[in-house]
C-alpha cells in the first residue's frame, strides 16, 4: 500500500433513529430501505469528486481529495453533504464535514483507507448534529464561506478522555 499525507474533506453521515426503525420494521424493509439509501449516497458523493471509503451500520464516510485532488474539495463535501440531507427521503439525517490532514493508503483493488484526526473530527461533528443537519468543521467553514451560506452553531466538544485504573 503506498501511504502519503494530504489535506482531504471527510463527510459522514449517520442515519437518525435507524435502531428503532429496526426494531419496529421488516429485516428485509430495513434492509432495502438501507440499501437505496447507501446507493443513493455513492451516487451523490461520485457526482461530487468523493469516494466512499466505507459504509459502517447505518453510517457512510465519503474522502473528498482521494484519489482526485480538486482545488475546491472542500465545497464539494458540503454540496454534497446537503443534497445527501435533502435526498434521503424518508429518512433523518445527520451529517459531519471536516477538511484536514490524514495519512491515505491506497490498495491495489482501488480502495481507499484514510486515517487520522481529520477524520475523528468529522465524525464527531456528525454526532454533535441535529437530525437534519449539517455541520462543518472550522477549515472547512473558512475554505467555502465565500461560496456556501453558514447559521451559527454551538462548538461540539472534543469527548474527555477516560483512564481505568
């Protein structure tokens, strides 16, 4: 696997209530119900420059920057992540987006895997998230204000860490 480092945008988005929906639906309704909306998912993150790097439960994380730099990655995640918001039809949405430096690694079936801080952050922003929102992190607020119209948010907060004796 070759490694490098680079500035990327991370996008992740987690299904609202998908355990309930479980819990009250069909396996196979849940099943198709999650499987239109992972489609629906590559086919945005594509059509925007992004790769899906997983799908992980009801939760997908999209690199914007990998394979394919592109000067405006950033906004590409964002415009992305509100089309993912407002395309999943019937069901709630949160969504993170985060621009960093991550160390990527690509293997030789295509697949991506990028890992480090960046990431971390999106998806905490993601969890911080009201359902039906997107939230971003502050480089990638800075890199596309000029472009993309951004409300106030409340910081999310860096989870404390926790030692066991």
């Amino acid at each position: 696997m070759a490694e490098q480092r680079k500035v990327v945008t991370i996008l992740f988005a987690d299904v609202v209530g998908s355990t309930a929906m479980a819990g009250r639906s069909d396996p196979e309704v849940v099943r198709a119900t999650m499987a239109r909306y992972f489609q629906r998912i590559t086919e945005i993150s594509q059509s925007y420059g992004g790769t899906v790097e997983k799908f992980a439960g009801d939760a997908a994380m999209v690199v914007f920057g990998v394979p394919a730099v592109h000067d405006d990655d950033a906004e590409r995640a964002v415009r992305a992540a509100l089309e993912i918001r407002d395309g999943a039809s019937d069901l709630e949405v949160r969504v993170g987006v985060n621009t960093g430096e991550a160390l990527t690694a690509a293997r030789e079936d295509r697949q991506f895997m990028v890992s480090g801080d960046a990431v971390n952050v999106a998806a905490r922003l993601q969890q911080g998230a009201e359902p039906g929102e997107v939230v971003v992190g502050p480089l990638t607020e800075q890199l596309t204000r000029k472009v993309i119209e951004y409300g106030p948010h409340e910081p999310v907060a860096r989870p404390k860490a926790r030692r066991f004796p």
